[in-house]
C-alpha cells in the first residue's frame, strides 16, 4: 500500500516537471487550439454554477457574520475578506472544478486510451502527451484562478447587497469598509493558490486518465481515482495556504 502511494506521488511529480519543462510547446497554434478549448470547458461553462453558489454563499456567510458580531464591527469585516474572499471562495471554486472537470478529463483520456488514440497520434508525428496532457494541464491552471475571480466579486457583491439591505446603510458605505480591510497581497496568494490547485488537479486527472489500462472497466475507475484524490489534493493545498499564512502572521 505505502510502495503504491509513492509510486503515484512519484508519477504525479513526474508529470508536473513533464508539464513545467514543456509548456513552451502551447505555443504551437494546434495546441493553443486545444487550450482554448479546455480554458472554455473548465472555466467559462462552470460560470452559471459558480455565479449562483457565490451569490448564495456570499449573502449568507455576511448575514451570519453580522448577526453575530454586528455589521459594523472590524471583525465581522476582518473575517468576511480572509474567511469569504481568501479561504471560501478558492475553496468552493475547485470543489466545483473538480465536480465538474476531473471525471471528464479521466473519462476523456481512458476512452482515449482505449481506442489508441495515443499510438495514433505518435505514428502520424505528433507528440501525444504534449497534444492530450499539456492543454489539459495549463488549462485548469488559468480556468481555476479565472473562476475564482468570479467567484469572489459575486460572493463579496452578494455580501456587500445583504449588509446594505439588512442594516439599512449605503451601498457605498458598506463597500468601502470592506476595501479598509482588503490586502492586496492576500488577494493574489489567493489566486496563485487557485492557480497551484488547478496544476494539482489538471495532474491528477491526467495521469489517472492516461496511465489506465485499455479496457471499459479503467474509463470509471480513472473517473473515481481522479474526483476522489483531486479533492485530497484540493484540501492539502488548502491546509499548506493556511499554514502559511499563519507563518506569515
């Protein structure tokens, strides 16, 4: 069990530096094309889920908030920033990334697999792992970030609406005692930690998806291996940000 568990971490370190020592290559116009592609399907399709859940989860989580600590308290702001804007929001968009994202691209890449489409690819010239993994890869690494932009204005502008129509105060007003608390630098290790996440989890789905055997049977068993280990990956990236922030002071 523990030899399977390195083997699988080491393949997963071994197709991160596979990506990072060939992402040059989505230069190329083919595989642009197919980053383009991947960015649409795991980003830009994933708006309606993610622009419904941030509204809801921003308007609740300011709600309770300022139930218990008064609307007007520099905790009840302090937390909305790091507890909604910094943790919730990267937090739900890769559970939601994953949801949607990791089963299809294991999916993808075994029925691919299958069919030896792999092969394929190598005997017509054309770099396999460089055509079917590294847009896959990149393109959870720039869709994660991008969602969870969205994620965080609808969530914070949900709040802000919430505050204003239960206390009774300016739009204006509210808005701006949030933007006294906001650390810009918070905000980007909240992208760069989307961005990790994304990497993570483009890995892990790629790997499981490809390294399966050719058979009906790995299509669901890479689907359930990349949904279930993408979602450890999605709270051990989580728990690293944390600690480090908490280092940081």
């Amino acid at each position: 069990m523990r030899a399977a568990a390195g083997s699988r971490i080491g393949a997963y370190l071994h197709l991160a530096w596979f990506a990072g020592s060939r992402h040059r290559q989505l230069r190329r116009p083919l595989l642009r094309d197919q980053l383009q592609r991947q960015i649409y399907g795991a980003g830009v399709t994933a708006l309606p889920v993610i622009g419904i859940l941030a509204l809801l989860t921003g308007a609740a989580v300011t709600t309770q908030l300022s139930a218990l600590t008064g609307a007007d308290s520099d905790l009840t702001q302090r937390m909305i920033f790091l507890g909604l804007f910094f943790e919730l929001a990267p937090l739900l968009s890769a559970l939601v990334v994953v949801a949607r994202s990791s089963a299809g691209i294991a999916s993808e890449l075994a029925v691919m697999n299958l069919h030896d489409e792999f092969v394929t690819l190598r005997r017509l010239g054309v770099p396999a792992a460089d055509f079917l993994l590294l847009p896959r890869i990149f393109g959870l690494i720039i869709a994660l970030p991008a969602v969870t932009i969205c994620f965080q204005a609808f969530a914070v502008g949900s709040g802000w609406l919430a505050t204003a129509l239960f206390e009774g105060r300016p739009l204006a007003e509210t808005a701006a005692r949030f933007l006294d608390f906001a650390d810009p630098g918070l905000a980007l290790l909240s992208l760069a930690k989307s961005a990790l996440t994304g990497a993570a989890v483009g890995i892990i789905a790629c790997h499981h998806g490809s390294s399966g055997k050719g058979s009906t049977q790995a299509i669901s068993g890479a689907a359930i291996q990349a949904v279930g280990t993408g979602l450890i990956a999605v709270f051990m990236v989580d728990v690293a940000f944390a600690v480090l922030l908490y280092a940081l002071g």
